[in-house]
C-alpha cells in the first residue's frame, strides 16, 4: 500500500471538514447578527394572539360576575 497517499488523502479531508465547519459558523454569526424580520406566518400568529387577548377581556368583562365588596354592611330596606 502506499501511505503517502493515505496520509495524504487523510490530511485533505481533515482540511476539507475544518472549511466546512469555519463556513458553518460564520453562516451561523450572520445569521444572529440579521435583524429579526417575522415572516408571514409570525406576523398572522401574532396579530391573531392580541385579537384572542382582545376578544378575551371583552368576553370576560361582559359575562364576569360583579365582585362584592365585603367592607360595607349591608342596607337594610324598610317594609
């Protein structure tokens, strides 16, 4: 066998692997240094979750039982 060329080959890939993972963490320091930009489905997500908040505090004032202030003694009506 020859292991010139083995050693050789060996010593490419370990090259080639340590390019790609250089590539890899600098794709990855772009892409947190990008502003965020919410997609259309994000935007739909959020705009939905403040019209279900909206919807709820409405729902919730209108159906919610008065609450009775226990601090006043009760009137007592005359017959």
């Amino acid at each position: 066998m020859n292991h010139f060329q083995d050693e050789f080959d060996a010593e490419y890939n370990r090259q080639r692997i340590l390019n790609e993972v250089k590539q890899i963490r600098l794709e990855q320091l772009a892409l947190k240094s990008r502003p965020y930009k919410p997609g259309r489905f994000e935007r739909t997500m959020f705009n939905f979750a403040n019209w279900m908040i909206s919807t709820g505090k409405q729902l919730r004032k209108r159906y919610e039982v008065p609450s009775v202030n226990c601090n006043q003694s009760p009137k007592r009506y005359a017959h």
